[in-house]
C-alpha cells in the first residue's frame, strides 16, 4: 500500500502523482503546513483545542479561512498557476456551491509542485492541486497568493 | 454495579483470558453471584468477602475460557471489572482512527461516532486516555477535546493552542495533580 492514509479518500494519489515527505505525525496539519508551521494545529474549533490566529473568528467557513491566511498576507488570486516571485495557497471544501466549509489547505512551492499535510498522515509533493481532491477534501475553493518571502524572511518550512 | 460475561469471538481473548485470571486471584474482587455455581466450582449465593477467599479458578485453553463464559450459570460481578473498559476504550481508539481517516478538521474528527463513545464513558475513560496520551509519547493524539468535555478542566496555556506535545504535558501533569496518573 503506498503511504498510510485510506486510498479510498485520496483516490488520486498514487506513487506516480505524488511524493511522500514525511512519517505520520498528529503534530501539525493542513492549515497550519500551508501557513508554513509544523508545531501545532490549526483549526477554529469552539473549545479552542487548535490555534487560530488572534482576530480571526473562529468559524469554519471560507470567509474565516481567508482571514486567517490574510493575516500571514495572502490575497485572493485568480488561478493556481505558478507565478515568479508569488507563493500560492489552494483551499479546499465541501458542500453546497455558497456555504462549503473548508477542509483542506495546499501551499504551492517554487517548482510549482504542491505540499499538503494528509490529516495525522504524512505531507506529500504532488503536482497539481486536484490530486488531493476526492471523499474527504472536496474540491478547490479557491486560490491566495501573497509574495513569496525571502531567504531569511519567516516563511514555509518546507 | 453487576455485569454479565458473554462469550467474545475478539482476537485478544487470551488478554481478557488472563485478565480474568489475575482478578479471580485478587483480593480486590471481593463479591460474586453465581446461579448455577457448581459449574465453576464455587458455592451458590457467595457473598462479600467470600470471593476472594475461593481458589483462583485456572482458565486452561480458550475452548475453555468461552465454555466458562458461556456456562448457563452465567457469572455476575458486583464491579465491572476495569479490564473491560479498557478494552472497550481501545476497540473505540482503533474504530476512531478509521472513522477520521484523513481529515484535518478537528470538529469533524470530535463528531466521529467511536469518539462520541468515548466521551460517552464518561470518567471512567479519564485515566485510560491519559495513558493513551503518555503511551503515545512525542505525537500524541488529539485527546483534549474528549478530557476537556469529561472533566470540564482546561489546563492547557493559551499559548499552546493547538500545540499537541504541550497541551499532552498540561493534560498529563494535571493527570498527576488529580490522583488519575501515578
């Protein structure tokens, strides 16, 4: 079996669409492995067992999520296509077109490939955001951008 | 508190087997009410203290162990024996794990039904996830949602918010203050 999380939720990947980076680990997720963290969770649950950025209300809805990558300076973009000099997020979700709630967050690197965190499964390369649609992310919502930080500069830990 | 054995096709039958043969041996176990005891070779109607005078009954195959279990004089405890629960919270620990699969969501994963049974134990899953919680060592679970909904503390620091290896140390050192972790 290739990687740890059910196939059956992540149908897309396989080892031909993705690459392995890590061991399992409950120490981050999604959210906080696109924000560029790998200590903690990120998530606005109601008796405030994940981390949220201060400010940021702590619902699970789009608008939330934007407010929280919009405090580390992300923007909405159009596209996920690679821009030089431009660091990308894609969040997922799922539900009714309107009100989906968001379930999955991706950080797209230099190379253009994507990085996301499976869970309490492993981070994985994969080259395009729709390789981690399916059953349990849904689908992009939509795409934020900011400029991508310097060497020396707080950014992802990738 | 009485609880009635059943005969159980688990693949871990030889813990619950030997399980069972320590607490016959201890002298914690201190009550029994047998229907029909002379298919274990104990007297009728035991009361307090006359358990745990009896001899510890040996349990010598599994054939055995489910005959014993499904004796027609079942066999009624006074307590439920810890072991029971414990098995109960590993089974709900394994079933978790596949309802959550690969979701991020910790609200999701709270809503999952195996979770939803662990809180449901109440106080008595407190000292079992806390030793989840120190079995799991440097990546451990999130259990905080279920300790904090049972106990109704919040020891973690604000600052540790969603820190798992600290909320664990928080949650573990309270354990300790609160009689539930030696």
């Amino acid at each position: 079996m290739f990687g740890s999380w059910p196939q059956h939720e992540l149908p897309n990947l396989t080892a031909d669409t993705c690459e392995i980076r890590s061991d399992p680990t409950n120490q981050y997720n999604c959210i906080a492995w696109a924000a560029g963290e790998n200590f903690r969770n990120w998530w606005p649950d109601p008796l405030g067992i994940g981390y949220w950025p201060p400010g940021v209300p702590r619902q699970v809805t789009t608008e939330a999520f934007m407010l929280a990558y919009g405090a580390l300076g992300y923007t909405l973009c159009f596209d996920g296509a690679l821009e030089v000099g431009m660091e990308k997020i894609a969040l997922y979700g799922k539900g009714q077109p309107g009100v989906e709630v968001p379930t999955h967050a991706a950080l797209q690197l230099e190379s253009g490939e994507w990085t996301s965190k499976l869970g309490p499964f492993e981070d994985i390369y994969h080259a395009t955001p729709e390789a981690v649609d399916g059953p349990v992310y849904g689908r992009v919502l939509c795409y934020l951008s900011r400029l991508r930080p310097s060497i020396g500069d707080a950014g992802p830990m990738v | 508190m009485t609880q009635q054995i059943s005969i159980t096709q688990s693949p871990s039958i030889s813990v619950i087997q030997r399980a069972y043969e320590l607490l016959l041996k201890e002298s914690r176990m201190t009550f029994y009410n047998f229907e029909s005891a002379p298919a274990m070779g104990l007297q009728p109607g035991a009361r307090r203290g006359q358990g745990s005078r009896k001899k510890a009954q040996h349990i010598p195959s599994i054939g055995t162990c489910a005959f014993l279990f499904q004796t027609p004089a079942h066999v009624t405890l006074a307590t439920t024996p810890p072991v029971n629960d414990w098995m109960k919270f590993k089974r709900l620990v394994s079933e978790w794990h596949c309802e959550r699969g690969a979701m991020s969501s910790i609200t999701e994963a709270v809503l999952c039904p195996a979770y939803q049974s662990l809180i449901g134990m109440g106080e008595a899953a407190v000292p079992f996830i806390l030793s989840q919680l120190e079995s799991e060592g440097t990546n451990p679970d999130q259990w905080f949602w279920a300790l904090r909904a049972i106990t109704g503390a919040d020891p973690v620091e604000e600052s540790d918010r969603g820190n798992y290896l600290r909320m664990a140390e928080s949650w573990l050192k309270w354990g300790m203050t609160n009689g539930y972790v030696r």
